[in-house]
C-alpha cells in the first residue's frame, strides 16, 4: 500500500503526522488513519 520503510513510519507517529495507538511494542494505525494519510500525501506520479 505505502513504499515507506518502517522507520519512516514510527518516525512519522512519533512527529505527530500519523495516530496511532501504541499495543505493548508495537503500533496500530488505523484504516481511516492511513486513508486521511494518504489523501493528505498523494501524487500525481509525474
């Protein structure tokens, strides 16, 4: 779905630009969350 390594990501939760809930050691984003995500970050691909 994203080409975004994981860092990339917990990097990105960490700044505040995606939610997500912390479970233990690992984080879940939810579908809406990654939705509003990649709206707000789309290309066009040119």
């Amino acid at each position: 779905m994203f080409a975004i390594s994981p860092k990339t990501v917990r990097k990105l939760i960490t700044t505040g630009k995606m939610k997500a809930v912390k479970i233990g050691i690992e984080y879940r984003i939810s579908d809406k969350e990654l939705e509003r995500f990649a709206a707000e970050n789309e290309t066009t691909g040119e």
